[in-house]
C-alpha cells in the first residue's frame, strides 16, 4: 500500500531524516498502518458531513487591545542560542554548497 | 507519608486544624516520592521549590479545600520555572515561562505541584515506553507497564505518592493508566477544561483530567480546574457545578447502556467478567442496564489514528530547534537546523505519528484519509448520541487486558494501537468518560468503563461513588508495594 519511496517522501515534507537502517522498520509499519486504515473504504459515507473539530462553530470576539504579557527577556529565555538580544540561526542562504 | 488511607476532605482538616502544615505534609510527601522512585519511575521532575511554595501557603493560611494539598501534574502541562519535557528528547531543556490555566487554577486554590509525572513521548503511546526519560512502572507489578500515556501519574497515586494528579486524554490517555493501576480517572467533556498551556497532541481529542484514589477527591480537583478560560476559544462558558457536593450514590432511576460491541471476542473473558459483575452492582442498586448497538465501533481505532496523527503532524510543525528546546550541533544551513533538530529530537513513535499524519493529510490521500476518517467520525458521533439521547450512561470495559508487560508490545505499534479501541469513543465524540476500579483479575486492576452525554461529568461521578461504596476498592494496598513491607 505505502512504497518505500512515498515514505522517504513524507519525510521529507515532514522535516524529518530516517537513517538508513531506521527505513524499513518504517515502511512495513507505516505500511500496516496505513492498511488498517483504508479499511475506511468501506463505509458508505455519501453525504456525510465531516468532523474536522469539536468546538461550537460560532466566532468568538474579545476586543482588540493591547496587553503586556511576557518580556523580551522571559520570551528568549528558552532560545538555544542568542546574540544582542535576538534569536541566532545558521546562515539562511547557504554561501558554499548552495543549490 | 503515603496516601493510602487519606481523603482531600481528612487532610483539609488536618491542615486547617493546624494538626499538620503544608510545609511538613509537601516534605513528608517527597520523601516518600524519593524513596519510591526508583522503583516507579513515575516522575520526570520532582519538584525541589515545593517546600518553599508550601511555606507561603502556611504563612498565607489554609484557605479553601485545596490549600496545601500536594498534587502532581502531568509533563505534558506548563509549569511556570520547572521543566516541562512532554517526556520528550526535543523539549528535555523546556523552562515554561508562564502556567497553563490548569496550573495556574491549582496554584490559586493553593494546590502544591510536588512533581511533573512521566508520560509516553508526547503523550503518543500506551504504556510510557515511549517516554524519553524510560519506563515507569505498574505499583501492582513492577514488570508490568503502568499503561499510558498518563502512566507516571497513574503510577503516583496508585502508589500512594500524591492524593491525586493531573493526567491529559487524547485516545484512553486517562482512563486506561487509571484501569491498569486500579484507580478513578476522568476525561472530562471536550471544552470542559481550558487546554491553554497543555502541550498539543491533536486538538480535536486533547483533554485534561484528574485520577486519584477516590471518586470525591476526583471531582474536587475537577471543580477546581474546569471552566472558560479567554486563552481557550474551545473552552465552555457553561457554568462548572460543584461535582464533590453534588455526588449522589442513588442509581435508582439511572439508565445504562451496554453496548454488545464492547464484549468483543478479543477482550480478556476474566476482564468481562469483573465488567460484568460491576454492572450486576448497579441493577441490585436500582439501575436498569440494557443491551444496546454501536456498529461503527469496528472502525474507531482507524478513525482515532487517522485523525490524531493528521492533528499531530501539525502541532508538531513548531518544534524546529530555533526558539526553544533541543537544538542541534554542527549544522550548515537553517534547513538542517529544522531536520537535524526533529530527527535527532524526535523518537521512533513520534515519528511514525508525525509521518502518518503527514502522508494522511497530503493532496493524494487527503479525500481518501483524512477527509474520510472525519466523516466516518461523523457517523460514529450520531451513533452515540442516539444512546445517549435514551440513557444516562453507556459502561463497559476500558481496556481489552490488565497491564500487559513492559517491552510485550512495543515493536508492534498496531498491536499497541488496538489496545484503545475502547476508550477512543469518547474522545472522537468529545464526551466524558471515566474509568472505575471494579476488581482484579490474577492480581492485576481492572476498571470499568463509563461514559455520559457532553457536560454530564456528574452523572459518571455519582455512579463512580455509588460502586466506590459498594465495593471500597481504595482500600487495597498495591501487590508489588505490599511485598516490599
């Protein structure tokens, strides 16, 4: 049902790299996985509207004010790395091997 | 210190009676976790500020019912200034900056958090083997697993550790760690509880809830930590009753549904059987029980993972390694910081959620998946509402098996996945559900499972007390801690 491509694929659209030796355990679990699923097939579900949540439909308003809630300092407090008070990443644009 | 024979109720007159202070109940209390501890492993963190917040409740007074009372919470909760890890690798350095509401509401009823309990990764398991911080153990039997994903906490007030403790419920998150540990455990009504501050796993299904020993102290912590709360849309403004006054023990009148699907050939004959008598309880006490039909219950379990790991895949998007937890090393570009970070953070059971949710909600599968699922929810809702629109109560079985052992069935994630076949049901409809310890079978607990219509949390409470009367399961001492005395 669930080639090992297509799950390389969904790893990747997932963010997520499988080490090699990880891939096959993955795809004959997914596989049954996603068998078991399509056992949906088989309802007759013609018209039926679906549950995407649980909440009552209707909009909920709250005025539009502004609140002080965390400060900057609490907000990075959790920010593997910073520098002059902002959040530090890796270069966005690869400069040496870039595709 | 144990809780084996304490009440919420005893202890608050205790403490208000100056008998006893916070200071010395919260040290006593971790003293006894510590000691356990090696044993259980229910706990991710226990909670050194404890003592000093119990100091401030002294020095404020014993106020309301709460006051001073020490509970333990999920690690799936925020925890404003102590860890909160989801018992997961990528959030093992999480410092919460502010209190999820169920927090903050403990907090002001004077609550006193001694420890943040072990879960399966994510709350994505059945067993706490998923956990990042290992196994924790059944108080029953220390080979057996103590159910999951709320197992810590299970393990904890099974154990005598705490009176009671916060769990969350997305699939029998509560109810079947509370079955295999022979304790009461409540998922509430979805909307019941404010999820402002519980870390995601799918939000159409998360809930919080509360175990404990005995159905009273159960529905004392849910008073306390039930209501609207701004930060939640989902949460309901309907007003929360005082479920601990209201308790009722008086089945006369009460109608239950049982529904045949439920005694499924797959489920252990012993565990039916001590279902069965439990139902035998409540017609001697008055009730009438009938037998009633749920066809789609064949097709929950597809259902539940098709849709919680749609949810979860999403909610999971967030952790990338750049505004908090774990980051990691020795990357070369921002993409890498994302994959590496996730693949290094992330494990096995949590990636196959996350990979399953991503290829269900993807363009060529999503009408054949996840569109599906939810409409086959549909029918399986109106199922049972259809019961629920002629009965009070629909009981049955929570789990297909007492605690199986630990590493049983952790290589075979679908032999995992159709353990909550039976507690599913109330988290695809939103409705409340509990499981009550009905007995044992060869040693181990086994709970009996009810479920109500949205927003009647009462109605299971008071049937939970009227077979809590009846049968005084509380007072029995776990095996495995009974041995050790």
């Amino acid at each position: 049902m669930i080639s090992k491509e297509e799950v390389l694929h969904v790893a990747e659209l997932a963010n997520l790299k499988l080490k090699d030796n990880e891939v096959d355990g993955f795809v004959s679990q997914l596989d049954d996985i996603v068998t078991m699923a399509s056992q949906l097939s088989t309802v007759d579900t013609e018209g039926v509207e679906p549950t995407y949540h649980m909440s009552d439909t209707t909009t909920v308003f709250r005025a539009d004010e502004g609140k002080h809630t965390q400060t900057r300092e609490e907000l990075l407090e959790n920010v593997p790395e910073v520098q002059d008070n902002l959040i530090k990443v890796p270069s966005i644009v690869d400069k040496e091997d870039g595709e | 210190m144990d809780y084996f024979n304490e009440t919420i109720d005893l202890l608050h007159k205790k403490l208000a009676d100056k008998e006893i202070t916070a200071e010395s109940l919260t040290k006593d209390t971790l003293q006894n976790i510590n000691d356990k501890e090696a044993k259980l492993n229910a706990y991710v963190t226990v909670n050194d500020q404890a003592t000093e917040d119990a100091k401030k409740v002294d020095e404020k007074g014993i106020e309301g019912r709460l006051s001073g009372i020490p509970v333990a919470i999920k690690d799936n909760i925020l925890t404003k200034g102590v860890l909160t890890t989801a018992s997961s690798k990528i959030l093992s350095n999480f410092m919460p900056i502010y209190d999820a509401t169920v927090t903050e509401k403990l907090k002001n009823a004077g609550a006193i958090n001694v420890g943040k309990t072990n879960l399966d990764e994510f709350a994505m398991g059945s067993s706490t083997e998923t956990s990042y911080y290992g196994t924790s153990h059944n108080a029953w039997d220390y080979t057996k697993v103590p159910g999951g994903s709320s197992g810590g906490s299970a393990a904890a007030v099974a154990s005598g550790d705490v009176i009671a403790a916060l769990g969350t419920d997305t699939g029998g998150s509560i109810r079947q760690p509370a079955s295999f540990n022979g304790i009461f455990g409540i998922k509430p009504t979805y909307g019941r509880v404010s999820r402002w501050g519980v870390i995601a796993f799918a939000s159409s299904l998360d809930q919080v809830g509360v175990m404990s020993k005995r159905v009273e102290d159960s529905a004392e912590v849910l008073t306390t930590i039930a209501g609207h709360d701004v930060h939640d849309s989902t949460s309901s403004e309907k007003e929360v009753p005082d479920y601990r006054a209201n308790l009722n023990k008086d089945m006369h009148g009460v109608k239950i549904a049982v529904p045949k699907e439920f005694w499924h050939e797959g489920t252990d004959p012993e565990v039916l059987k001590t279902v069965d008598e439990a139902i035998e309880t409540y017609k001697k006490l008055g009730a009438t029980v009938e037998e009633v039909s749920l066809p789609s219950l064949k097709h929950a379990v597809e259902v539940y993972y098709v849709i919680a790991s749609s949810e979860a895949s999403s909610n999971l998007q967030r952790y990338d390694g750049v505004r908090y937890g774990f980051r990691a090393k020795d990357v070369k570009n921002i993409k890498e910081l994302f994959v590496n970070s996730r693949s290094e953070g992330f494990g096995d059971e949590v990636k196959r959620r996350i990979m399953l949710g991503t290829f269900t909600l993807s363009a060529g599968a999503y009408d054949a998946y996840f569109k599906k699922a939810a409409q086959v929810r549909t029918i399986f809702i109106n199922e049972l509402k259809a019961v629920l629109d002629k009965y009070d109560l629909i009981a049955g079985p929570v789990t297909t098996s007492t605690a199986f052992g630990i590493g049983e069935k952790i290589d075979d994630p679908l032999a995992m996945y159709m353990n909550d076949i039976l507690t599913i049901p109330a988290n695809l409809a939103g409705l409340p559900a509990a499981s009550v310890p009905a007995g044992t079978v060869n040693g181990l607990p086994v709970g009996l499972q009810l479920m109500a219509n949205s927003f009647d949390e009462q109605a299971i409470f008071n049937a939970a007390y009227a077979l809590q009367e009846e049968n005084k399961f509380y007072e029995q001492i776990p095996t495995a801690l009974k041995e050790e005395d």
